[in-house]
C-alpha cells in the first residue's frame, strides 16, 4: 500500500463556527492505483488532496507513505516528502510566469540535484516527452493553456514521484485539450507504474480511474473500484 | 536552474520595481558619500589653509588693544622674550611654529613705518630646546598642518610670505611694497633707520594690510637698535586647529598670565565649526537612512513578497523548504545592496565633485576607500530591511498557488 489513512479529521474555523471540511476519514491508496475524487463544491476534495501531498497539516489522524508513519506537524519534514516523493499538477498551471519551460522543470529539479548540466538534459527530456521540445525557451504566455499544462506535468515528473496529485488539471482545458491531458496523466500511471489522484469535477475525467471515490461534506460516500 | 539564476530573472522580470528600489538605496548611499567625501576634503583644506596662514595665535602684552589682528604689535608695551621658552617648555599638545617679534613705529626722513624684528627660521633652529619641543612644527604631532610624508604647504597667501623668511642677518631687512614705493627703495638697495644701515635683501609684494607699510629685521638688531633689552612685543604661534578648540588658549593662559592670547577667531573657529556641523549633519544623515533606507527596502520587499505569494507558494509546493525562500530574498537584497552601494558611491562622489566648488569653493576628489564602505553600508541597510519580510515570505503556505487571482 503506498498511502494508509486513519481518522483524518481537518477543522476550520469560521466565524459561524467551527468545520469539518475532512472528518475522520480512512482511506488506503494501493501502489500504482489511479484514484478520482469527486464530489460537489465544498466536499473536501481538494483539501483531502493537500494533506494527501503534504501542503496542509490535518487537525487530527494518522498517514502512512509506504508503510512508514509520516509526522504530518512537521513542516520541514514534509517539504522534503513533496520534493522526493510528490509531483503536482494544478487547475491553474502553477507555473512561473518569468521562467522559460525549461526553467520551471530546472526549478524543480534543483531541489534535489545541483549539477545544472545534468538538471538541464533530465528538463529537456521531459519536454520532449510531452511534445514540447520545440518550445523550450517559451514564457508561459507564450504557450497554449494545453501546452502549459504539459510543461506543468514535466514538471511534476521531474523527481521521478511515486504519487502524482492532480487537482482539476483539466478545469481551464476544452474538451479536446483536456482528454489529451487525461491521456497524458493515464499513460504516466500505466507506463511508468506512477499512482495518480485525481481531483475533478467532470463525470467523463473520473471514468479514467480505476477506483473512483465520491465524497460528501468531508466523508467518503462511495468507493468504486 | 540554481536559486541565484532564479533570483536574477525576477530582478529583471520586475524591472519597475527593481528601479525604484535601487534609486532608493542609491539616492540613499549617494547622500552619505557626497557630504562625507566633502566633509573630509573640506577638513583637509582647512589644514592646508591654516598652514598657508602661519601663525593663527597671537600672544601680547595684557593692556594691548587687539582690534586688528595684523597691527595688533604695534607700539604695543613689551614682555620678555623668555616667554618664548616658557611655552615651549611647557610641551603643550597643539603648539607648532612659534616666531616672537617686536614692532615700533619709526620715522624715516618724513615717512612713518614700522620697525619689526623677527627672529629667522635658522635661528630659531640654531635653539637646541626649541627644536627638542618640536618648535619647528614637523615634530609635533598633534599639528592639524598636513601629516608626515606629505609635502609641506608653503605660505600660498602673499600676506603671510615673510613669516617664512630663513635666513635674515644682523644687518639684512625685508621691506613692505608701500615702504618701498614711498622711500623708492629697491633690492640690493641700503636703508639707514635710527642711524644703522640695513642691506635690502628683498621687497616684498603687495599684501593689502599693515605689512606693506613695515620693515622686518632681526629681532636681536632691532632690539639694541630700539634700546629694549631682551623684550619683544608679540609671539606668533601656528596652534593645530583641533588643539585650539580643545581649550589649548585657556592652558596657555595658565602658563602667562600677564599676557593676552587671542586667535583669528572668525577663520578658526568658523573652519572648525564648518567641519564639526559637517560630521554632525554625516552622522545625522547616517542614522535618517539607516532607519529610512531600511524601512523603505522593507517595504519594497514586502510589497515584492506579497506580489510573489503564488511563486512562492508554487516553491514551497515542489519541495522548497523556508530556509530556501529566506535564501532567495535575503539574496535579492544583497544584490539590490551591491549594486545601489556601487552606484550611491558613483553618484555621491558625482555631485560632491560637481558641487563643493560651486558652493563652498573648494576642489573635491574622489575619495576611493568610501567604496567600500558604501556598499558595505547598502548591503547592511538592505538585508536588515529584508529580513522581516523574508520570514513573513517563509509562512507564505505551499498552496497559496491554489488561491484565484
């Protein structure tokens, strides 16, 4: 099992009191799954995937990556999960708007590995994976919503994760961009055994999971597999 | 991509921000270097001035009227010459050059001049215990004059060329340029006062003041001449500036009470004071921009932090931890505080250049070692400025990417 959850439980709170937008919820992740999540504005979806890739810390339970309990409380420790074991793809790209595409995987390669030679080869190798070799020295501006999406999943690719986390990656994406994406994100699951969760709203991108999770005001309502 | 390359797209992807940032640091340093370099040029003149000038302090009998200091000897009553020792023997700090004289008032067929009698720069080093006490200046080092090794300031001012007479034997004088007119006397020419006749060994220029109007002479010559036994009307004495203001008067009073010691109060003090309110108005403006530089690169960084929350939240997301997003301002704030150190010298020096002759007259040249200084002084500005907003930036969260415009 690649990620074991228990009781997680995140709180908010508002000036109307307090919210459970995650509430005691137990979830097993298998390795090389492609999970969706779905489920209406509110749900707890996203903040479900934040905690999945260490970006919020819960209010109470337990995470397991691998098998090995992780201390959700504390920061540095879980910068350094993201970096080894997470990449991200965004709704809204993410990408550095005055870097090249080249630049904004080299960014993220850098965290690890200093050699800006071999950050370099690795950043042009991904590109070319995604299609995008000719448009390496392109600002974000100067690409397509489709194109900047593939950069932002090289980008995702470039510590080799053992979890790739999508929120609403096809949210910003016509119909045709978006299943090129969705292609995109199932190959990397398929290919390079990589497990994807999905965050999304549309009924057709969740069909591209093999477990499919509906959740309602922070709970898990139905689990298909 | 390292964080350096990183930090230097932004700088440069931002180039308004990047501008107005740097004018401030600049504008900032600028102001420092420019008074500071005048400043000390300024202090330096001034010791080359009070050189030029000779003798600032004059020591006379206690009923004298001193209402010109240049006529001030004349006809004045007498003390002894001893006191010329007594000072020296004293070892005051600040005392440099001293040159006692006597003047009186003698006619000349129908022209009225005055007799003074100097003692020569080789007599007074013929003075075993003047030259022990540093009377020939160089070895006193308290002298405001300038420092060992540097070339000793001539007496540039016309008015003030025969304090540097060095040789003057029994029988030579030095005449005054209206004397000389009026007696038509010439050099190499004799000149018979009191019946004992004198070799004209120069005539000095024209000066404007009561020198023209004098003979100078040996002090000894002159003293038997006037029947005034070992008494002289006057000491003249080069008194480092600082010296001055630190109260070396009043201890020389102490030292000859029956005498009236008086400087040429508006030069020196003037001088000094100009110099004082210059260091003050530095200090002043060190201590406005420290505070003003720092609070404004401050809020240039923070404005920068809070315009960078989703690229710093999209950092944070792949990995980057705090210490990497302190890293990358604080380095953007010792790069602004190179640069602006660079150009605020570049600029200061500039305008100190351009304006200390246009309005206090005097020729400024660049000071080099301010350079470092000033970028040593702009990187502190600049990263103590950044350093609040740089630990706000690392609470930044790594999913503020998420948050819509």
């Amino acid at each position: 099992m690649l990620i074991q959850i228990n009781n997680l439980t995140k709180t908010y709170q508002r000036h109307d009191g307090a919210i459970n937008a995650v509430d005691n919820l137990s979830l097993d992740i298998p390795k090389g799954s492609y999970v969706t999540i779905t489920g209406a504005s509110g749900s707890g979806k996203t903040t479900l995937l934040l905690i999945l890739g260490g970006l919020l810390q819960p209010t109470s339970g337990k995470m397991k990556y691998n098998a090995k309990e992780l201390d959700l409380q504390k920061e540095k420790d879980m910068a350094t999960f993201r970096s080894n074991h997470v990449g991200f793809v965004m709704q809204s790209f993410a990408l550095i708007p005055y870097l090249t595409a080249l630049e904004n995987i080299s960014i993220a390669l850098n965290v690890k590995e200093n050699d800006k030679d071999k950050n370099r080869k690795r950043a042009l190798e991904l590109l070319e994976w995604v299609g995008l070799s000719d448009r390496t020295t392109h600002y974000p501006k100067e690409l397509s919503a489709g194109q900047q999406q593939r950069v932002a999943i090289a980008r995702a690719l470039a510590n080799n994760p053992d979890l790739l986390l999508a929120d609403e990656p096809t949210g910003n994406l016509d119909p045709s961009l978006s299943e090129e994406i969705l292609g995109i994100l199932k190959e990397i699951n398929q290919k390079q055994g990589t497990t994807v969760v999905m965050v999304t709203h549309s009924p057709m991108a969740a069909e591209y999971g093999n477990t499919k999770i509906q959740l309602k005001n922070g709970k898990l309502q139905i689990i298909k597999n | 991509m390292r964080l350096i390359d990183l930090t230097i797209k932004e700088l440069w992807h931002r180039k308004s921000q990047l501008t107005s940032g740097l004018l401030a640091i600049t504008l900032g340093i600028g102001v420092i270097v420019g008074i500071r370099t005048i400043s000390v040029v300024s202090e330096k003149a001034v010791a080359v001035n009070l050189d030029n000038l000779g003798a600032n302090i004059l020591v006379l009998p206690q009923a004298t009227s001193v209402d010109n200091y240049y006529s001030a000897d004349i006809d004045a009553p007498t003390f002894p010459e001893s006191y010329v020792e007594k000072i020296v023997t004293s070892t005051l700090p600040g005392v440099d050059n001293m040159s006692p004289k006597l003047s009186r008032r003698v006619k000349i067929g129908n022209e009225n001049i005055v007799l003074t009698g100097i003692l020569p720069k080789s007599e007074i080093a013929s003075k075993p215990i003047w030259q022990q006490n540093g009377i020939q200046g160089n070895k006193v080092n308290a002298s405001c004059a300038p420092k060992p090794g540097t070339a000793p300031a001539k007496y540039l001012d016309p008015k003030l060329q025969r304090k540097g007479i060095q040789d003057l034997a029994e029988s030579d004088c030095f005449v005054g340029s209206a004397v000389a007119q009026r007696l038509n006397l010439k050099e190499q020419g004799t000149l018979t006062i009191e019946k004992k006749s004198f070799s004209i060994v120069k005539v000095l220029p024209e000066t404007g003041t009561v020198d023209d109007d004098r003979v100078f002479a040996n002090l000894h010559t002159v003293q038997k001449l006037l029947a005034t036994g070992e008494q002289i009307s006057a000491i003249e004495i080069m008194g480092c500036c600082s010296a001055i203001s630190d109260g070396l008067l009043s201890k020389m009073r102490n030292i000859l009470p029956d005498t009236r010691i008086t400087t040429i109060g508006q030069i020196v003090s003037t001088q000094i004071e100009t110099n004082r309110m210059m260091n003050k108005i530095s200090l002043v403006f060190l201590i406005i921009i420290l505070f003003v530089g720092s609070i404004s690169i401050g809020n240039y960084i923070w404005a920068n932090v809070n315009e960078r929350r989703k690229e710093i939240g999209i950092l944070r997301m792949i990995g980057y931890h705090k210490r990497h997003i302190y890293y990358i301002l604080v380095l953007k704030a010792l790069i602004m505080g190179i640069v602006g150190g660079i150009a605020g010298y570049i600029v200061g020096t500039l305008a100190a250049v351009w304006l200390g002759p246009q309005f206090i007259g005097i020729v400024v040249s660049p000071i080099y070692t301010l350079l470092l200084l000033s970028i040593g002084l702009s990187i502190f500005i600049s990263v103590l400025g950044s350093l609040i907003p740089a630990y706000m930036a690392g609470k930044i969260e790594p999913f503020s990417n998420m948050q819509e415009d």
